[in-house]
C-alpha cells in the first residue's frame, strides 16, 4: 500500500516537471518571437538567447518524457549543444548588453572557436563515445535513462564554465562601474547567471535524475527579456529629471490642483524673485509680469513681450496640466523660456537673408517674392517694373577704386529709396543694376528724367557723373513671373543703348515683335542648316587687273515663309545667343564643299570665310577648319579664315596662338573691317595676318576728300611695308577702283565688281 502511494507521488513529480517543463519551453518560444520584432536595437540577440534555451530546456523535457535510451540520449545532445549554444548567445548578448549595441566592439575569435569545437566532439560521440554513455534507471518505479560521463563531457563542462566565468566577470567590472542606482539591471543578470552556474554544477554533482537548474535558466531567460526589452530605471530617471529641472536654462514652476506654487527651480525663483523656500507670492508676481494666460484649456505655448528696465524681452510660456492615473487633475507646471537673443538673431539672419549688405535694399531673391505678393494683395492697382542699370560702371571702379564703386552704388540705393513710396517694392538686382516695383499712376517720368540729367556723384575730392538708364515695364501679374518682367524691362533698354540725353525706355510691341522673331528664327534655325535655307553667296574678290581670283562667303537665308532674308536680319540674333557657331561651321562646310567641286580649273581660285568671337568659345576653331579642309581635299591656302578686331578683345593672346597655329597650317588669315574699329594699329604690329581688309568708309561715295585718301594710302603702305597684302572692300564706282589702284592696293571687292552672288550665278560669272 505504501509502495503504491510512493510510485503514484512519484509519477506526479515526474509528470508536474514534464508539465513545467513543456510551459516553460512554450514561454520561451514566445519570448523569441517577441524579441524577435522589437524595434529595439538588442532585440536580435534577445531572441538568439531565448533561443538558445528553448533548446537546454526542450532537451531536459525530451529525457524527462522518454523511456527508452535513443530518445534519451537524443535529449541529452539537444540539451548539451542547447548549453553550448546558449554560451554562444550569451557572449555575443554580453557584449551588446554591456559595452553597446553600436559599439563597434566584437567578440573574440578564440570563444567562438571553443564553443564550435565543443559541439563538434560531442556530435563525434556517436562514433567515439568518448563523450557520455547511457545507462537504464529507474525513477520512481518507471525506467529511466541517465547519461554517464567520460572525459568529453567533462571537457564539455570546463569549457563552458570558463566562459560562463568569463561572462561574470564582465558583468561584475560592469556592476562597479556604474553608479549604484543604474547598476540594478546588470546585478540581478550577473546574480542570475551565478544562481544559474552553481544550480548547475550542483545538479552534476548530485547526479539528481531531474535537472531542476532549468528553474534557473527559465529565470535568467526571463530576466534577460525584462531587463532588455521592458525594464526602465524608475528611481535613475526620477533623479535624472530632478537634476535636469534644477538645472534647466528656462524658468520651471510646479502648482498644485489650487494654483498654488509648490517649487520652482533656480531661474523660476531669480524670474520670481523668490528666496527658494516660499513660493507663496510666486504666483501673483507671474500673473502681474506676463498677465492672465490666454487658453483656458491648462495646455498652451504663448509668445510674450516685456519691458524690462526699457529693454524690450521676448518669452515663451508653456503651460501643461498633469494628471494622476485617474485622469484626475494633480497639478500643472510652467516653464518660461527666454527667446530675446533667439528672436533677435533671427531678425538679423532674416535681414541678412533678405536684405543686400552694401545697399540696405530687398535681394533679387526677396524682391520677387514681395512682387508677386504684392500683385496677390493688389489685385485691381496696375504696376510699373522698372530696370535700373548703370552704364560703363566698370570704368568707375576702374579709375576712382571699388570704395568709390561701393560709394556710388549706396548713392544710387539712396536715390531709387527716396522716389519710392510705400506702395512701392524694391531692391539690388545684381551688381550695377536696382528693379523696383511701383504703381503706374506714381511714375513720373518727367521728373525722374529730370533728376538722372546731372546724376553726380561726389566722395573726397572725387566727382563723378553716371548714366543711369531705367527700363519700364507694364506689369502682366497673370501671365508672366516676375523674373521675366525684368527681363523684358531690362530689354527696352536696347533701344536707348547708345542715349545719353534720353534715360527711360519703355517696353512696347516693337520690341515685343523682335522679341518674338528673334525666338522664331532661332528655332527654325537647325532646320534651315539641315535644309539648307542658309547658303553662302559669293562675292567676287579681284585683282588689280580687274580679274577674279577669289570671292568671300556670305550667309544668306533663304526661308521657306519669309523668303530672302539679309544676314542683318539673322546674325545679330545668333552672335548674341551663340547659334552663330553653328552658322558658322555651316558655312565652312559649305565653302569646303565649293572649293573641292571646282577642281583642277579653278584650283587657283580661293573663298573667304569669317570666323565670329563666339566660335573660340564653343570649339577649337583650328581642329575643325584643319579637319574640314582634310576632309573635303583642298589645299588650306584656298580656304582663307577672315576675322575682325573684335575677335582679339578678349584673350587675345590665346587667340594669336590660334591664328598662328592656322597659318602654319597654310591657311591664309584676312582682318576684315580695318579702321572701323578703335584697336587697329596698336594690335596690327602683334597679330599673326597675312590680308589687311580696308574699309572703305574712309572715302565714303566721293574721292575728293583729301585727308581720306591720304589715310587709306598710308595704310596700304604701311601693310606693305609689313609684309602684308591690302583689299579694300567697299568698291563701287570705278573712280574709287582706279583711285585704290594707283595708292598700290592690290584686291579689290565691292558692288563696282558684283554684289554678292548664288554659286551658280557666281560661276557664270566666272565663265
């Protein structure tokens, strides 16, 4: 009888752990999971170590339920590499958990190596079974298996001992060095882990048939979880707060449910004056300072400005209402932050930001901002935009200094400042130029006429009169941005460019139609090229024998809707928005193509073609003529390369380098318009040419100007002294050619010859 209510209390105890065992087994797995998508950063090893006991403890369950010895001897390999594994998720948790998860710290390599090794010569026990064996018990009247241990497993215990050594050292130096209040969360890890060890070593020892250290285990896992994921040091963060509230740069006050002040921090009590130990007046003194608060919802942020000792101080008041778990009202606080320095450096970055530092007038930016606000708020008032720019201020710069410059820029704000009105916007565009916006009905153009007349500026002992010309422009506050307002004020300028009496221009739809053929052209422009609607005519170039030797290539266009278009209808437009290149390298092309169809006949015949400023800037202007003329066959002394003056105004000496690398080449080089200019004979002693083009206005239509005749005969002197053939082009009356002749000229070109001709009427010209 009392054998049978001993077997019976046994099953239970067997059976009670079974249960327990399996419970915890199925906690563990859910905590897996759970740490598993934390958004925390430790997370991952969280649930690696979960894991991993989910192992030590399925295998003790497995033995526990078996009972026959492969199912045994299956748990204890699950539950000893489960040990090994959880050492594994242990040291790379420790490492995360005491040093940080973005540490950059790693374990070492050896533990890892342990650890593999380990497992290996317990999966090789099998074979070996140097490891442990199996012997039949019995527990409790029912069989049982127990494993045996040889030498591997003994090896097995010391290796993960010394990590587990290894792990409690750590946390022991982690526990010294933190303060005492924030250590508690390694403490009661580091306590489990030992509880766990010894449970552990006594449960070998003991050769107990059940493993109650998986109590410990199932404890560790759950404090590890806790203290991970869950645990938030209360006493640490009441303390912190404390320590941050006293120590806060702003104003802090804590009320009770009356209103009444309970504590306040040190700047609380300086803004309060109060001693720090009666907040009784605190209150009164705050509502007398900044006034009854605006809300009555308890739960604000209100801006406030004050006088104080006539400085005027800018605070913000946030006041919050505090309640108990109840959602009952336990009090409120109020913080009083001090913005002076903030708002005030905010103004001078907003000045800054919107305002130009030399002038004091609106940015570019920051005035067409305003405009177009001021169009949205003043929808049926009609406006003037208006294009301020200085002429020729480079030369002021130039002579008087840029203190000077700057000087007359202030002056020249001061003035666009005082004919302004409130109604008015305005600001520095860029550099030397102001716009302004202002209502049609305030203009007076008259008056301003008037006061630009005799615009003086004077500084010291210096004195300076500005041209200053202003576009107008009838404001389109629908259609257009005001950028573009700007520029089309800035374009009616055009047409007083050269004005020194007139000083306002106005935009109208004459420059609206140049406008507007200026785009179309352009646009037609590729296809004209492809098309070939832009053609060269020729223009005969002959000797002093009146025989043509050669001719100038000239652009003409040839359009489809507006029939014959003269190139000062087109390459004025191309040179300002840089498609005169492409002009340019089509009309090379075309010479090329002329020069290599007339073949051995008139091989001695040569065309000019003029090479614009503009083509230096897009291409290397001696690759392309040397490649064209390669690639058509032609002698490069056939195509000869026209240039102007102005093509050396800029970077002159690069553009020598050009020219002299083309006649090297073999190419022969022309300067057109000679005299037309003001440079000429200072650069004609440097520049690399081989032709001297005369301009012929130096006659004009009649030979009796004595002083005309004499300068042109000089000149071809001069060149020929130089070594350099004259032309003069121009000719139209044969008195002129007769004249050219005997002064020694040697080319010749004009309409006395022909005017500029298609090739085929060239040609026949030619026959």
């Amino acid at each position: 009888m009392q054998l049978c209510i001993g077997k019976k209390a046994g099953d239970r105890m067997r059976i009670t752990y079974e249960v327990i065992f399996a419970l915890f087994t199925v906690v563990l797995i859910v905590l897996t999971v759970v740490a598993k998508r934390s958004h925390r950063a430790i997370g991952n090893s969280v649930a690696l170590l979960e894991l991993s006991l989910v192992f030590t403890v399925a295998g003790n369950l497995i033995i526990l339920i078996s009972e026959n010895e492969l199912l045994s001897s299956i748990g204890c390999y699950v539950y000893f590499i489960g040990y090994d594994f959880v050492m594994f998720a242990m040291v790379r948790f420790s490492v995360k958990y005491c040093i940080g998860v973005n540490s950059g710290q790693t374990v070492p390599f050896w533990v890892y190596g342990l650890l593999l090794f380990d497992t290996v010569q317990l999966l090789l026990n099998p074979f070996t079974g140097h490891a442990f064996g199996m012997k039949e018990d019995v527990l409790e009247g029912d069989p049982y298996y127990t494993f045996i241990p040889h030498w591997g497993q003994n090896l097995h215990r010391v290796i993960d001992y010394m990590i587990l050594l290894m792990l409690i050292t750590i946390f022991i130096i982690i526990v010294k060095k933190m303060p005492r209040i924030y250590a508690e969360k390694y403490s009661v890890v580091l306590f489990s882990m030992i509880v766990g060890g010894v449970w552990q070593g006594f449960y070998f020892i003991s050769k107990s048939p059940i493993n109650r250290s998986i109590l410990a285990l199932f404890a560790f896992g759950l404090f590890i979880f806790y203290f991970s994921l869950c645990y938030k040091p209360v006493r640490l963060l009441d303390r912190m707060l404390s320590n941050i509230a006293s120590e806060m740069s702003e104003a802090l006050f804590m009320f009770d449910p009356n209103g009444k002040c309970i504590w306040a921090n040190e700047k609380g009590c300086e803004l309060a004056e109060c001693d720090g130990n009666n907040y009784d007046n605190v209150s009164q003194t705050l509502i007398d300072m900044f006034g009854m608060p605006e809300s009555e919802s308890g739960d604000n942020a209100e801006q406030r400005v004050l006088s104080l000792d006539n400085e005027i101080r800018y605070y913000v008041l946030e006041e919050n209402s505090v309640f108990d778990e109840n959602k009952k009202p336990s009090g409120s606080y109020l913080s009083i932050r001090d913005i002076t320095e903030e708002k005030m450096k905010l103004k001078r970055e907003m000045y800054e930001a919107t305002h130009d530092r030399l002038t004091g007038l609106y940015t570019s930016e920051y005035l067409h901002q305003r405009i177009t606000e001021l169009f949205r708020n003043h929808p049926e008032r009609d406006y003037l935009i208006l294009f301020v720019d200085v002429k020729n201020f480079k030369i002021v710069n130039d002579i008087f200094g840029s203190e000077f410059g700057d000087y007359a820029l202030q002056c020249i704000a001061k003035w666009v400042r005082d004919q302004m009105s409130d109604n008015c916007v305005y600001g520095r565009l860029n550099g030397d130029t102001f716009g302004a916006c202002i209502p049609a009905d305030e203009f007076s153009s008259q008056e301003i006429e008037n006061e630009l007349s005799h615009f003086v500026v004077r500084k010291d002992n210096a004195a300076y009169q500005l041209l200053i010309h202003i576009g107008v422009y009838a404001a389109d506050k629908k259609g257009k941005d005001v950028s573009v307002m700007f520029d089309r004020a800035h374009l009616s300028l055009s047409t007083i460019q050269d004005e020194y009496n007139v000083h306002i221009a106005f935009y109208d739809n004459e420059i609206r139609a140049k406008l507007m053929w200026n785009q179309s052209i352009s646009t037609d422009l590729p296809e004209a090229i492809r098309t070939k609607q832009i053609r060269p005519y020729f223009q005969p170039i002959a000797d002093n024998n009146g025989n043509i030797i050669g001719a100038e290539a000239l652009a003409r266009w040839i359009h489809p809707e507006h029939g014959f278009m003269p190139p000062s209808s087109f390459i004025p437009v191309f040179e300002r928005n840089g498609m005169i290149v492409e002009v340019d390298k089509h009309m090379w092309r075309c010479a090329c193509e002329v020069l290599s169809g007339w073949g051995k006949d008139k091989e001695n015949m040569f065309v000019s073609v003029n090479i614009s400023p503009k083509d230096f800037y897009f291409m290397d202007v001696a690759e392309e003529i040397k490649r064209l003329v390669k690639e058509y066959g032609i002698a490069p002394c056939r195509l000869r390369i026209e240039i102007t003056e102005t093509v050396m105004m800029n970077e002159a000496d690069k553009r020598m380098q050009v020219l002299d690398d083309l006649r090297k080449a073999g190419f022969i080089v022309e300067m057109d318009d000679f005299g037309s200019g003001y440079s000429s004979l200072n650069m004609l002693k440097d520049m690399p040419v081989d032709v001297l083009k005369i301009d012929m206005k130096f006659l004009g239509k009649s030979s009796d100007t004595s002083k005309a005749q004499t300068i042109v005969k000089n000149i071809i002197n001069l060149s020929e002294e130089l070594g350099i053939s004259s032309l003069t082009e121009g000719v139209e009356t044969e008195e002129q050619y007769h004249i050219l002749n005997q002064m020694g000229c040697r080319m010749f070109q004009g309409y006395y010859f022909s005017k500029p001709l298609p090739i085929e009427d060239f040609e026949k010209l030619l026959a």
